[in-house]
C-alpha cells in the first residue's frame, strides 16, 4: 500500500492566479497603485476629507448635545423625559394597543373565520338586495367579488383551531417574511398568559357590523381600511417594519401613501423616542441636512405662486425627514442588511417589469430623437413615467445591490445578489439615459478607486481585455448613443442647452431669494427669459440650477456644503473603520449618491417625489451604516 499521499492538484484558474499575482508587472503596478493610495489617504486632500470624525466627536461633546442627553444618576426619574416616558407606558392608549394585539394574535383561525363568514355574508345579501330588490345600477362588481372570496377564505379557516401567531411561527413563508424580511420581533406561540378573549358570539357580532356597513361603504373599501389600521399598528410596534417596507414599495406605491407610511413611521419613532426605547445620534451631517430642509420650507413660503409651493414643499420636508428616521432607526447590521434586501426586491421588480414592457408592451419615442436614433425602438419607464426617473432610481440602487455581492460570505447570497445586479444593469442599457449611463460610469470608478489599490491595479492591467470584450458584446446602438453626449445636433441636448440659457437669464434677477418651489412657480416666470422654443419646460433640467431657481443662492451652497459633509463623513468612515463588509456597503451607497449628483448636471433629478424620497432615504442609510461601524469598532476595541 502507497503511504505517501499525492498533493492535490491545482485548478486551472488557481494557477493562473497564482502566476499572475507573482509576475513583475503585477507586483510594480501595486507599488504604484499603492503610492497613489497613500498620497491621496495622507495628503491634503485626504486630510482634510477625512476630517469628519473628529468633527463628529467635538460635537459629541459639545454642551448643546449634552444638554439633551440622558443624565445616568439617582435623579433620573425625576427628568421630563422619564415621566413623558412613564405617562405613555401607563396610559390607555398603550394598554388598548397591546391588547388588540394579544386578542388578534392569539385568536384562533375558526373563531376568525366566523368573523369574515359574517362579515362577507352580510355584504353580500346587502349587495344583492341593493341590485335586484332596489334596482341600484351602480352596486361595485370587485365588491361582490371581495365579498364572496372573503366567505370562501373564511369558510376554509373555520376547520382549523391554531392559533394566528402559532400559523405564523409554522409557516416558512410567512416567518421569513415577517420576521427576516420585515425585522419584526418574534413572538412565541407558547406563551399561555397571552390568551385571546375574543369569541365566536363577539366573532358574529362584529361581523354583523362590518357587513352592514357595506350599506354606505363599498365592502373593499372596509377591509382595506382594517388593513391599513393593522399595518399602521404594526408600524407603530416597530417602526424598523415601515422603513423596510418603504424600500420595497417605493417604486410601486403613489406619492401620497408614500408620503402616509412616512408620516406613520415618523409617529412611530416619536414614540419610541419619548418612551427611551430608542436615542437620536446628532452627527455634523444632520446639521447640513436640516439647514437644507429650512431652505426647503422657505421655498413653500417664498413663492411667486405660493398656493401651489406651499403642497409641494410639505411633501418635499416629509420626504426629507425619512434622513432623520432613517438614521437613528437602523442600528445594526441587521437591519441594514434587511434594507438592502428590501431595496433589492423592489428594484428586481421594477427591472423585471421594465424587461417586460420594453419586449412584449409598448415603449413610446417622444424621450428621444427619432430621426439621429432611429435603431433604439424606444425606452423603458417601468413603473416611473419617464426613462430619465427609471435611470434616476436605479442608478442610485444597483451600486449598493453590487457591494452586497460582494462582500456576502454564502455562494448563494452573492449568486441572488449577483443576478439582482445583471438584471438591473440590463434595465439601465433599456432606458437609453446617457446622463444615467454617465453617472454608472462614475460609480464603477469610485468603486475601483475606493476598494483598494489592489482592485485599482487589476483594473489598470485589464483594461485592454476590458476594451476588447466590450467591443465584441456592448451594441454598437449603445456606442453611438453614449457618444453622442454634447452633440448640439441632437434635439433633447439642444434643447436642454436652451432651457439651460433662459435659466441662467431668469437667475440673473432671482439669484438671491429664488421664485419658490414647483413647476407652477416656474411656468410663472421661465417664460419671459426662455429662448425661442422652449417657453413651455416643466423645469431647468439641472438639479443645481433648479435648487437655485427654486431657493436661491444660498440653497445651493448649503445643498453643496451637504455633499462635502456626506463626502467627508463616508471617506472618513473607509478610512477609520475596520469593519470590512459594512464599509463595502457604504461604499456602495456612496457610488450610488456620487453618481445620482453626476446625472443631476443634466436633468433635475428630483423632479419626480419618490426618486427625492429614495435619495434622502438612501443618503439616511449610509449614516447610519457609518454609526453602526462606529459602534463594532468600540466594541472590537473594548473586548481586544
């Protein structure tokens, strides 16, 4: 018998690798790579945008800070905060929230059962006896319909006596989506004290009720609106839940929901906050959004047409106060990770969709000049209403979806990751955004240049590979289209350099204060500076000229003293911390930003709510990513 076992033998791509990293030219390319890293790290440059931290920590310390802090001696319950805390604990509100919540999670499925068999009963007759007894025309067919499914339903939960939370805890389904996906805290089913008082008499009863409602309400209309009064306390028991639900739903869900959840969502802190269970961090960036936001505000205010600015301003500080709950709500990787999850779901939906329309629906032309461009068959808009937003919104995504490809540690998590990003990159190349296209192309850069100097050096050596593959499978369609970038004899870039110079003319006399917020306020004045054939535009096509337009000078320059701070928070954070998956991940999000800033030269990228929701929501991610890695770092350094 041979003893002597044989040394397993290299794989191919191993030994390639392995020559490759070893060769003279890999080697002098890291030393060169590396010597950037450092001049840029510990040069000026470096120096004065990694500054942040210590920014960070002097305001930590400052007395305004303080003053609002909790103060841990013998006299702390008799604070304001305490007794605010003690007089939500104990009042009635809570305690007839927390027994809803017992009596409906712990209600066996037969005794609901009854209850939407009466209640779908009910409707129904009373739907019936309106049409054919009272000769009403109008009776809601998808009434009828929710009324008859909902006695089916409930016909089928009366042969069951488990109960709701035990069902939930069974189900992989529905414990993966309640409790990994929404982050929601689980709730053992054994708990015998938690007993639903709630019977099959009260069960009719209330059924009875719900179904003779149906007399002045349509019967969906009803169980829509139990819906929401479940998912609002839902939200309320954990607001986590409504920020993880928001990056899913965003690109599906009309502003003014949106605008429902948010508000929702931000009571839901409020109340955690006055009951101590959870703390608000004050960092320098708040400090530039919140001076942003009163600029915001002041454009509602100060308007040539305040009667349509002063709506959209309110919607505009709504959606700008996601940044604050954002920030202070997510606290653990955890969490973090269920956003990013939760925002991959919703833009794999939304590329899907886009894939769809663009093959087998209708894609309209009037995005794009028909006669320079007549090989693209039109663009995707998905679920937005105009390629340019769908380019908005998934360029500030897919960087984030790719950092988490990358730094998960399972083959099958990077493998969903991994096609999540195919799939919207695909969707990208549909919505022929060149101002899009650009700002991906920054992001790649960023990412390069920021992972380390390794990455950098790799992709200096593979650049003719780079070049020649793209040669052989990029569209020459999508060449010619990114080329065309600045050429004046394309329609759209003529005449976003028109609208460009009627701005700039009207700015010459409302540079200081601005017209107010909104494309009425705009439509007010535009006009009277525009060049010949552009007096009707929506707005400037640039994000900074519109803020200026908008909320004057000074609006622009804290917006861009917002950007340095995020820039010098997120560089600071790569640079100081040592938690490597987090980092990738607010890289991610910075590539994102950066390249969102980028398209904002060529297009006003908050013209659509939901894609101005989504950037607030996203920058509010990478904060709090950046007081999570403050957080392990301080533990790694207590327990070392």
């Amino acid at each position: 018998m041979n003893l002597i076992q044989k040394r397993p033998s290299k794989s191919f791509t191993r030994s390639v690798a392995n020559f490759f990293g070893k060769s003279a030219i890999y080697k002098y390319t890291c030393r060169f790579t590396s010597a950037i890293y450092k001049r840029f790290i510990y040069g000026f440059f470096g120096t004065i945008f990694t500054l942040y931290g210590s920014f960070a920590k002097a305001l930590q310390n400052s007395f305004l800070v303080n003053l609002f802090a909790h103060k841990k001696d013998r006299d702390n319950n008799r604070t304001i905060g305490y007794k605010a805390s003690r007089l939500c604990e104990t009042s009635i509100f809570a305690h007839l929230v927390v027994l809803l919540k017992r009596n409906l999670l712990f209600c066996q499925l037969n005794t609901l059962g009854i209850l939407g068999f009466s209640f779908g009963f009910y409707s129904a007759a009373i739907i019936l006896l309106k049409k054919y007894a009272f000769n009403h025309n109008d009776i809601s067919t998808v009434s009828l319909m929710v009324s008859v499914i909902l006695v089916i339903v409930s016909t089928i939960l009366l042969f069951s006596k488990k109960t709701l939370i035990s069902v939930i805890n069974e189900s992989y389904t529905l414990n993966f989506i309640f409790f990994e996906f929404l982050a929601m805290r689980k709730i053992s089913s054994d708990d015998t004290e938690n007993v639903s008082h709630f019977s099959a008499a009260s069960s009719v009863f209330f059924g009875m009720i719900l179904g003779a409602l149906s007399l002045v309400i349509e019967p969906y209309k009803i169980a829509l609106g139990i819906f929401i009064m479940i998912a609002c306390a839902v939200i309320i028991n954990s607001p986590e839940t409504g920020v993880i639900t928001l990056f899913a739903a965003l690109p599906f869900t009309p502003t003014m929901v949106l605008a429902g959840l948010v508000i929702v969502t931000a009571f839901s802190m409020f109340l955690k906050v006055i009951r101590r269970k959870r703390l608000i961090k004050i960092a320098p960036i708040d400090i530039a959004v919140l001076a942003f936001a009163i600029f915001v505000a002041s454009g509602g205010v100060i308007s040539m047409d305040i009667m349509s600015s002063i709506p959209k301003m309110l919607v505009f500080v709504c959606f700008m106060s996601i940044y604050f709950i954002i920030k202070n709500i997510i606290r653990s990787e955890q969490l973090a990770v269920c956003c990013v999850r939760s925002l991959t779901v919703g833009a794999v939906g939304v590329s899907v969709f886009g894939f769809f329309q663009y093959f087998f629906g209708s894609v309209s032309t009037i995005w794009q000049d028909t006669e320079m461009f007549s090989d693209i068959r039109g663009r995707a808009v998905s679920t937005f209403e105009n390629p340019n937003v769908l380019g908005e919104y998934l360029i500030l995504v897919i960087p984030v979806i790719f950092a988490m490809c990358v730094s998960s540690k399972h083959a099958r998590t990077k493998f969903r990751y991994f096609v999540a990003f195919m799939l919207c990159s695909s969707c990208l190349i549909l919505t022929w955004s060149r101002g899009a296209w650009l700002g991906f192309i920054v992001a790649v850069i960023i990412f390069i240049l920021f992972s380390s100097h390794k990455v950098f050096a790799c992709t200096l050596l593979g650049i003719p590979a780079l070049l020649l593959g793209s040669s052989f499978f990029i569209d020459t369609s999508v060449i010619n289209r990114f080329l065309s970038i600045g050429n004046a004899a394309d329609s759209s870039t003529s005449y976003r350099l028109n609208i460009w110079k009627g701005t700039l003319n009207m700015l010459s006399d409302t540079w200081m204060y601005g017209i107010g917020i909104g494309t009425e306020a705009f439509a007010s004045v535009y006009p009277r500076y525009a060049l010949a054939g552009t007096e009707v535009a929506p707005h400037s096509h640039s994000l900074y000229l519109q803020i200026t337009t908008e909320m004057g000078v000074f609006a622009l320059a804290m917006f861009l003293l917002f950007c340095i701070t995020f820039i010098g928070m997120v560089l600071s954070t790569l640079k100081n911390s040592s938690v490597k998956k987090l980092k990738l991940t607010l890289l991610g999000i910075f590539c994102g930003v950066c390249a969102f800033l980028i398209q904002g030269f060529t297009d006003y990228v908050w013209y659509n709510y939901r894609i101005f929701l989504l950037f607030w929501a996203i920058v509010g991610l990478g904060a709090a990513l950046v007081n999570i890695c403050k957080d392990e770092d301080s533990r790694r350094t207590l327990y070392m």
